[in-house]
C-alpha cells in the first residue's frame, strides 16, 4: 500500500511539473511574438497630427504687413519733389553767367597782327573782380565808341571765328577775346586798301552774350581799322598771342 500511493504522488507531481513548464515556453513565445513588432502608438499619433489631410487644404494664415523700415533724419522720398537747384548754380552744376557789374574789362594791341600801321589785332581781357564765380561764353559784339561815347558808337562787322564754349571765371579769373581788323596801311593818316578812308576810335565797345557791354581803350595809342570789320574769337581762357 505504501509504495502504490508513493507512486501516485511522484506521477501527479511529474504531471504538474510538465503543465507548469508547458505554460511558461507559451508565455515565451508569446511575449517573444509581442517585441519583435510593438506599435507605437505615440509615434502613429504625432505621424497623423503633421500629416496634413489631402481632402482638407491647410488654411491661409493672414500676414500683418511689415512696418515700412524707417529713414535717417534729413533724406527724401524717391516719390518726392526734387530739391530746386541753387541760385547760385545753373542747372548743368556751372556757376551762373557773369553779371556787368562782376567784370573789368582791359584792351592792349595784340603781339600777333596783320601788318600795317593801323592797330591791327587787339586783346580784350574779362577780369571777374566780384566775390563769386560766373561763366562767360560766346562771341563779342563790337562797335567803336564816336568821339569816347557810346552814345555815337559806330557798329562794326563782326565774322566769327571759333567755337564758343563755357569759360568758368573763379573771383580773379581771366578770359579773353582776340579782335583783328582790316589793317590801315601807309604812314601818316594812312589809307584802306578798299579805298575807304580809316577810321580811328579812342574806345570800343565790346559786349558779351548775358555780361553787358564794356568801353574799353588800349593803353598807348587808339584803335585805327579799315572797313568797320573786325574778326573776333570766342570768349577763350588761354591768353591769346
């Protein structure tokens, strides 16, 4: 009797033994099953909260418009009127023209002239004796003064002869005029080879296009010419000869 029971006992013990086994290799394979594909289910949420729907288009969000960037003190609008030019300049950036009262005009017989007895050529010479600059341009006109006044004055017949071009007169500043006339031939009272008598003029009067005219006399001797012709330059900053 003892030994049937001890038997029954080790063969329920043995039975018990192989279930427990048996249940622990399916809960291996079981959770070995569950960690090899886990989803994740945080990921899968944020994945669906970026992803936009293609059924439902993402809506515009307004824009408030940026502030228009600010200006140093001092500077103007391109769409602003423009700044008007100075008085004191011409609209090239030149200084203005020269005025009557802001020239001292001088005469002396040219070195270069004609030859004769006459007066031949002389240099008229523009000082700008005022406080600024001013531009002189042009050619002269010319007409000899009857008697000193030029009141009596006699036109003369002016052909031009170079291109008139802007001369800047800083205050100081020096231009020029060359006139050369019909010379006077013979001594004594002379005679015009045109058969005209010569005429004399103690002054002339040389003006400029914009600077007024000037009475100007040479410094030895008065201005003798044939014809009432006279061939003058341009208004020029290099000394004529």
């Amino acid at each position: 009797m003892y030994h049937r029971h001890t038997g029954r006992i080790t063969a329920v013990a043995l039975a018990a033994t192989a279930a427990t086994l048996s249940l622990t290799a399916c809960q291996a394979d079981g959770g070995t099953a569950a960690g090899t594909a886990p989803t994740p289910v945080a990921a899968t949420v944020a994945t669906a909260s970026t992803t936009p729907s293609a059924a439902a288009p993402a809506k515009a969000t307004p824009t408030t418009p940026a502030a228009p960037a600010s200006r140093p003190a001092g500077t103007r609008s391109a769409s602003a009127a423009p700044v008007p030019a100075s008085p004191a300049a011409t609209s090239s950036g030149t200084a203005p023209a020269c005025t009557p009262d802001a020239l001292e005009a001088t005469a002396y017989q040219a070195a270069v002239r004609p030859p004769g007895t006459g007066t031949g050529a002389a240099v008229v010479q523009f000082t700008n004796v005022s406080a600024a600059a001013c531009v002189l341009r042009g050619h002269p006109t010319v007409a000899g003064a009857g008697n000193g006044s030029p009141q009596h004055s006699v036109p003369l017949k002016v052909t031009r002869t170079g291109t008139a071009a802007s001369v800047r007169l800083a205050p100081g500043g020096k231009a020029w005029v060359k006139l050369t006339f019909v010379q006077v031939q013979g001594e004594a009272d002379g005679y015009c080879v045109s058969g005209a008598t010569p005429s004399v003029f103690p002054t002339l009067v040389v003006g400029l296009p914009g600077a007024g005219k000037h009475q100007v006399a040479l410094d030895d001797g008065v201005f003798a010419e044939c014809d009432n012709k006279v061939t003058a330059t341009a208004v020029t900053s290099v000394k004529p000869a």
